[in-house]
C-alpha cells in the first residue's frame, strides 16, 4: 500500500495541481484546517505566484471581510495607503499580522507597479462582515450602494432618500451587540425598521441591476461591481441579522447556511472575472455537507464550495490541506491507520496527493478518521476524499 500512496504524490506546483483538474478551472479552492500558520500561507503564497506566471491567475480570495478587502484591493492595484495600515484595515480576524497575508499583499502591489490595469493582480476578501460571534451593521454597504446609485440615476428612481435609510438603521451599536448571538431577543433583526430595510435594500439591488448598461458606461465596470458587492453584502447581512432573531431550533444552521450563501455569492461574482485562487478552512471550500457541534447542538448546511460547485461544475476545483503535526498547539504525529498517518510515512515535507487514485489505492481499507486534541485543528474526513481534486499534505507544521 505505502508503494500505492507514493505514486500518488507529487510536488506541490502550478502544473502538477493543473494535471489533476478535468478542466480549467474558474476557481481554484485551496483549503487549509487550521488557521493562522505562516507556513502554510507560505506555501499558498508560492502556489499563487507560479498560479500566475504560468497560468495566468490574475485574482486571489481568502477567508476575510469582503467589504475590508477593498482597501487591500485599492492597494496592491492602485497603491492607496501604506503597508502597515492596509493590513490592519483590510485583512479581518486579525489576520492582517501573519506574516505570510502581509508578504502576500506586499508581492502582489510589486508585481502590479508599471503593468497597466487588464495585467493587475487583484485582492478580495470573500467572507461577509461576520465574526463566529457577532456581525456588522448593514450601514456601510446600505449607504454606499445608496450613494453610488444617487450619483448617477435620476432621483426620482430611488426607492427612499439618504435620511430615510439612517433614521432606519439607527444606532449601529445595537446591530453589533455581541449579547445577540447567545440571545435571539437582543436583536433588532426583525424589528420593524429592519423589516423595511430588507426592502429597501430589495429595490436598490433591482435598481442596481435594471440600470446597469448606464452605469457601466457612466462610471465603470469595477466601479459597478463594487456596487453589485455593496449590495450583496446589505442584503445578506440583513438576512442574517433577520435569523439572529430567530427564537427556532433552526437559528443556528440558519446562520451558518448564510454566511457561507454569501461566501458563495462572492465567489461566483468572483469567478466572472477568472481564474482565481480562492484560499479559506477546508470545511468552507469542500463539495460535502457540513456539520458542527455548537453550545445549542450539532448543525448541518451546505459549504460556499458545494454551493459554488454546484454552479460551476468542473470549473470549480477543491484542494483540501491535511497536516502531520502541530505540536505547538498539541497536535503530534497521527495514527497510523488515518489518512494524515498513512501519508506521514512520506519522507519529504509536503506533497501534493492525487485523491482520487489515493481513494483507489486504499480499496475497501477505508482509514479512521483522525481526532484532533485542539479545537482550532479540523483533520480531513476519510469519507469525502473523492470529493477533493487533490490533497496538499504538509508533514510538521
């Protein structure tokens, strides 16, 4: 068997993922099961560079606040603002200081200075304003959409005014009390202002839409589609400040099912440009069902991967990352009889695993699946492997 799982591996470049693809992808997913290690943003970093030099990616996408990565965008295409500050207001979760999402983002605006804007690398982050415990307002994109379509329709046209939609929203701290999240009668989702914000931002979208030869021609294609990005973000964060008010059973898969359906509406607004290097955990980018146990009990929803795989097709790729160890958070060498420990008898640091033929390969010895001793580590599920196009597996991170 160990024969077996060796030819199953290459190295972790450009043309080998492309080899394992049925088609060109518009979207290229890399999954990583843990978040915050260098390493292997490190080597999400180098992928991406031989992604675009030898396969002309132009976009890359990771797992942070959408409306955030725009001042990321404004920076590696047009070079507005510093380094420092790009980072810290751009990248959400606090990612902005690893290492690795800075070297990231420095790269990126070196590569672009003196190409001119068709070659220009882009930035964006696909995750709606959303903590795992509180949300944003829906203000800044409500607004912005508001004033990009009162600048340039007639007036008459707009279903409301500026001074309508403040008196509406309110003060924004009780849309970000955190209290909501544990406790449904704290939010103002469905309260009656919310109920005609929803619909309000319903006829923006529609006006956004309706009008969009004008507005194309009028500002410009990015300009408009940063627009689209506004309105997707306001309503889809009304909807979920809507479902934190829920006092069902339902509530949290509710939840869940909406951040990664906006997730998933980014990415396929993204995929209009293509190809892209899309970058998040694993159990977003993954063709299969999720599940997780929260304080209220075990939740199912389907993934933005398997909802954007489900548009796409093949053009949508999944790689998924598994790991030997992490033994700074207690993560050691894997059982033997885990996915995670049969690679591990591989000598060299990382591999790229074609598994599909790994899947053949292991035949009716079907591996346990792996538990993990730190809660920040989600090891693969030998039972989707056949929904993964390849694995990247990196022995000590």
């Amino acid at each position: 068997m160990a024969t077996d799982i060796k030819d199953t591996a290459h190295a972790v470049e450009a043309a080998a993922v492309m080899g394992l693809l049925r088609a060109r992808p518009r979207l290229f997913a890399l999954g990583e099961p843990t978040h915050g290690e260098d390493s292997l943003l490190d080597l999400r970093n180098e992928l991406f560079r031989q992604l675009v030099e030898e396969e002309g990616f132009r976009t890359i996408a990771i797992e942070s606040d959408c409306m955030m990565g725009l001042v990321v965008d404004d920076y590696v295409t047009l070079g507005t603002g510093g380094l420092d500050e790009v980072m810290e207001r751009g990248v959400s979760h606090g990612w902005g200081a690893l290492g690795g999402n800075r070297e990231l983002v420095r790269w990126m605006r070196a590569y672009n200075d003196g190409r001119p804007p068709s070659e220009r690398l882009r930035f964006a982050g696909f995750d709606g304003p959303l903590e795992i415990t509180a949300a944003a307002g829906p203000r800044h994109a409500l607004t912005a959409l508001h004033g990009y379509l009162a600048a340039h329709v007639d007036a008459d046209l707009l279903p409301c005014t500026g001074e309508t939609l403040d008196s509406l929203l309110g003060a924004d701290d009780q849309w970000t009390d955190p209290a909501a999240m544990m406790d449904p009668t704290r939010s103002v989702g469905q309260s009656p202002e919310a109920a005609r914000l929803r619909l309000l931002a319903d006829d923006l979208v529609a006006l956004l839409d309706t009008q969009t030869p004008h507005l194309i021609t009028a500002t410009s294609r990015d300009d408009w589609d940063r627009a689209r990005l506004y309105g997707r973000t306001a309503t889809g964060l009304l909807r979920y400040h809507h479902w934190m008010a829920d006092t069902s059973p339902a509530r949290m898969a509710r939840l869940v099912a909406v951040r990664d359906q906006m997730m998933a509406h980014n990415l396929l607004a993204l995929a209009e440009r293509g190809p892209a290097l899309v970058h998040a955990n694993n159990g977003h980018l993954q063709r299969s069902r999720s599940a997780m146990r929260m304080w209220q009990g075990p939740v199912e929803w389907w993934s933005a991967g398997a909802l954007v795989s489900a548009h796409l097709g093949e053009e949508y790729a999944f790689v998924a990352t598994a790991l030997g160890t992490i033994r700074h958070q207690g993560v050691d060498a894997p059982p033997p009889d885990t996915v995670e420990g049969l690679l591990y008898t591989l000598p060299e640091d990382h591999y790229l695993i074609d598994a599909r033929r790994l899947a053949t390969a292991l035949d009716a010895t079907r591996p346990a699946p792996r538990v993990s001793p730190w809660f920040g580590y989600a090891p693969l599920d030998p039972a989707h492997l056949e929904d993964c196009d390849g694995i990247v597996f990196v022995r000590d991170v």
